[in-house]
C-alpha cells in the first residue's frame, strides 16, 4: 500500500480530481483537508492557502495516478510524491483490493 501526496489550489480542485482517482479505480480513498504553505517560487516568497490530498493505493497505481493528476491540475509543478506503508490491517486491504481495479 502507498499513500499518494499532493496538493491542490482549491477544494474544488481537489475534489475533481479525488472524484477521477475514484471513478478511476485508482486509490481506493482519497482524503482532503485546507492547509497553509511557505515556499519560494521563481525567487519569490510566497505565503498561500491549499488543500493536501492523500490518496491511499496501491504501488502499481502510483504512475496512473501520476500521470491523472499531472494531466489535469493546475500546478504547472505539482508534488506527487508516494509514501510506503508497511503495515495495513486484513479488513482493509481487503475492501482496498475490492475498491481498486
């Protein structure tokens, strides 16, 4: 199992494209939640509002959903980033593998 990091301008952004994951059968669960961000951008300091998206998958969906999220966000640059799990109870991965095609 991964957890797929992103995110997202806006909670309409991220809900597309948790709604695509989805359809997709791509991640079986996706969550979303408003977070606040610090970086430098083309030697700017910027200071913004955005929504994280972990999706929970498999490791062979990573590039599918990869290539669905560089497709369709906004970000010219956005993170993906996939994070191992090394544990996951029996009921779950059970309804993962159900869930995800």
């Amino acid at each position: 199992m991964v957890f797929i990091h992103t995110t997202c301008a806006t909670i309409e952004e991220a809900e597309t494209l948790s709604k695509l994951i989805i359809e997709k059968k791509m991640g079986a669960c996706v969550h979303y939640w408003p977070i606040k961000s610090i970086y430098d951008w083309e030697g700017k300091f910027k200071k913004m509002e955005e929504v994280m998206m972990v999706i929970v998958t498999f490791e062979p969906k990573l590039e599918d959903v990869n290539d669905l999220i560089s497709k369709h966000h906004s970000y010219s640059t956005p993170m993906i980033a996939g994070v191992d799990v090394r544990r996951i109870n029996r009921a779950y991965k059970t309804w993962m593998t159900e869930k995800i095609a």
